[in-house]
C-alpha cells in the first residue's frame, strides 16, 4: 500500500471512530477530513407530515456531510418540497414513488391508477429515477410493471427497485435495456450471487442500506466484501432508508457507520461509494 495510502486509512480509522462516538453522543461532527456521502435511500415522507420540517432535515445532511440524496417519497410531496427548496449545498435528486398510501406497497404491480401517478408525475419534468418500490418474486411479473420498466427505459429514468432475487431478474427480463438500483442488494443475497449479477447486468448499482454481512467483528470488512468492492467499486452506493422516524432519529450513527468501513477501503474505492458514483449516474 502506497505511503499516502496507508496514512489516509489510518487516519480516517481513527476519525472514523472518534465521529462515530460524537454522533452517538448527538454532537455534530464537523470534521473537515470527513468523507463526503451521497445518500441514495433517503425518504422524506409526508403521514400526514414528516418527521422534521425542511430546514429541520436539510440541517441534519448538512451536519453529517451529505453531498446529496436520492429523495423520494410517500406520497411524492415531501419529494417535491426538497426539490422546490433548491438547497444550493446539497443536491436533491427526485425518484418517482410510485405509492400514495402505504398499502400501495402491496398492491401497486396491478393498479393501472399508479401508472396513471407515475406519468403524472414524470410530466413536473426533473424526476430521475422511478422508485423505491417493492417487489417480490412472481409479482414483478405484471403488465403495469413491465410497463412501468418500459417507460423507465423510454425516458432514460433509473429504476429503484426494493426487489428479491427472483423479482430482479424478471425486471431486466421485463427489458434489458433497464437500469436499475437495487435496494439494500437483495438483503442477503450471497456475496458470490451479487458478484455474478454485477457481471451478467451491467446497468445494475448496489445500494447497501440493511445490507447483512458488510462487515464482522469489531465492524471490520468481511473478506468477501472487500473483494466485492475492490473489483467492482463502480457499482455500490450507501444510503440511510429513512422509513420510520427510527432511522431519522438514528441518521448520523448510521451514516458513520458507513465512513467507519469505508476507511479500510483504499481512498480511490472509498470515493467512488460514497460519493462518487452517484455524481457519475445521476449528473
């Protein structure tokens, strides 16, 4: 390992470290050294209003170093407060959710109503991905989803699918022209079968939030892991999954946990997951 190398991973252990007590104690951590992150599972939900107010959750990325987020929400309002506010340090990119209600989780593969939502909404004309939805094994296999990946792929949209395995397959069989963001990669999909789709989909990014296995004891990166990583640092991003009011109140510990295994990464690696990829896709 190259000099500057090694001094950077040290280094960024130790802050790592010492930010990750600081947020845990509700201290701000302000580092300047500190690794920037893009958050690419952010949910901003509106039932009937969200957990903080838009200054409120603009000031906690700013406190925690978010360079920007992948922002979408149930329903889309909170999506487009984000958007209408124009924060100049941090930059929203909107997803379409296709949901109005939480119950749509459920029943949206066969609703042509939500089809309906998402062409509406792809009109507003700054929305860059459609999703986080949820989807699971033969229920990917409907008529408004393979229409909802077709007009995805029509309109150069990203795909940000909360999907099983069985479920991702079908949707890049839907089209293989799709691109997609897999949500917490499969959960816990074997390391060796993430590899395998990395190779057989090139339009495919992991995103690590609820990831099991990442790391082990003493929060060091598993071996199988680091080779992920290492040989595909182009196709992994982190982000916070802020469904419940649980994971905003939690939001810099998780954040600093991403930074705490990102420091055992080589710098170049590090950058690319969490930031750097997102400029390349979403820019």
């Amino acid at each position: 390992m190259a000099p500057v190398r090694l001094a950077w991973s040290v280094a960024s252990r130790f802050a790592a470290l010492a930010a990750g007590a600081l947020a845990l104690a509700g201290t701000p951590v302000l580092a300047q050294d500190r690794l920037p992150l893009f958050d690419a599972h952010m949910h901003y939900n509106w039932e009937p209003v969200p957990r903080y107010t838009l200054p409120q959750v603009l000031d906690l990325f700013r406190r925690n170093g978010i360079s920007g987020v992948l922002a979408n929400s149930r329903p889309n309002d909170g999506t487009r407060a984000l958007v209408e506010a124009n924060p100049k340090d941090v930059w929203i990119v909107p997803f379409i959710r296709p949901y109005v209600i939480r119950p749509d989780i459920q029943t949206w593969m066969n609703d042509p109503k939500i089809f309906d939502l998402v062409q509406a909404e792809y009109r507003r004309g700054y929305y860059k991905g459609i999703g986080e939805f949820h989807l699971s094994g033969r229920a990917a296999d409907t008529e408004w989803v393979r229409r909802t990946v077709d007009f995805a792929v029509e309109r150069d949209l990203y795909l940000h699918a909360h999907a099983d395995d069985e479920a991702l397959e079908i949707l890049f069989r839907h089209n293989p022209r799709a691109r997609i963001v897999w949500a917490h990669t499969g959960f816990s999909t074997a390391p060796e079968k993430v590899a395998a789709y990395l190779e057989r989909y090139p339009a495919l990014w992991c995103e690590l939030s609820y990831r099991y296995g990442i790391t082990g004891e003493g929060g060091r990166l598993t071996p199988e892991w680091r080779r992920l990583f290492e040989r595909y640092p182009d196709r992994f991003l982190v982000g916070s999954d802020t469904w419940t009011d649980a994971r905003w109140e939690q939001y810099g510990p998780i954040m600093e946990g991403y930074r705490g295994w990102l420091s055992q990464l080589p710098r170049e690696v590090a950058e690319k997951i969490a930031f750097r990829n997102a400029d390349r896709l979403f820019r």
